[in-house]
C-alpha cells in the first residue's frame, strides 16, 4: 500500500498554486500528513490513512483488484472548503500506474458531520474515499 498513500499524498501536496489551492485553505505548506507519521496536531491540518480493505474483482485479464477504504480528517476552521477541495482532486482522478499497484478508481464513499476539535478549538470533518486498487504480478523468481 506504499505506493498508493505516496500517490495520494503526492496529490494532496502538489496542489499549491491559486488561492484555491489545499496548501492555500490549510494556512501554508507542509500540513498534509499521513496519521501515523509523527506531527503536531494544528489548526489547518489534513490527516490521511488506509483504513482497511476487501478483496475486489478479477477482470477480464484474470488480475484480481482489492477496494482500499482511505479515511481523511480536516482540522479547520473552512472546512467545508477544504472539504470542497480534496473531493476535486481525488474524485475519478487518473494516477499514475506506480511500479507495484495501480490505482484504478478514486470514489468518495461518506462524509461526517460537522465535528468540533475541543483542544485545537476548530472544526473537524471526516470523510472515506473507495481506491480500486490493480496489483503488478510479481516476476518469476
């Protein structure tokens, strides 16, 4: 799952340019962060993480795919435009094919309600995107 969270994560952080850019509704730059990696928690802040999965099916050229469910959390008080603004870019998005999994599908699945982060006294919003995933064949050994 290396590759597609390094897809994704290159997605969200390349998106700098305009004041409608992620980086731009999030306060500045480096404030996408995958939630496992170490950061302090911030206002203007968009965490990501693989929240679990299920097999997919076998297509006609016999690969079998697997559906990642990936959970986003914005901490901001616009939230709703960064909301806006992560479902422009993920929605039916066409990633490049990594080495080892192509993402073949990008869908939003749920969308929270409006939360309140007491300790970072801003809103919270949460949402799951479905990644269709293509696994490589592994080459003889």
């Amino acid at each position: 799952m290396n590759s597609v969270e390094e897809a994704i994560q290159t997605r969200l952080t390349g998106d700098s340019v305009g004041n409608d850019s992620l980086q731009y509704l999030l306060g500045g730059s480096g404030r996408v962060f995958h939630a496992f990696e170490q950061f302090e928690p911030k206002v203007g802040m968009l965490t990501h993480f693989y929240q679990g999965g299920r097999p997919g099916d076998i297509n006609a050229d016999s690969a079998q795919t697997e559906t990642g469910i990936y959970q986003f959390n914005i901490f901001s008080d616009t939230y709703e435009a960064v909301k806006e603004r992560v479902i422009r870019l993920l929605q039916g998005h066409q990633f490049p094919t990594p080495s080892d999994a192509g993402i073949k599908g990008c869908t939003l699945e749920w969308i929270g309600p409006d939360e309140f982060d007491e300790p970072l006294k801003c809103g919270v919003k949460r949402m799951r995107f479905k990644i269709e995933i293509c696994r490589s064949a592994q080459a003889p050994v």
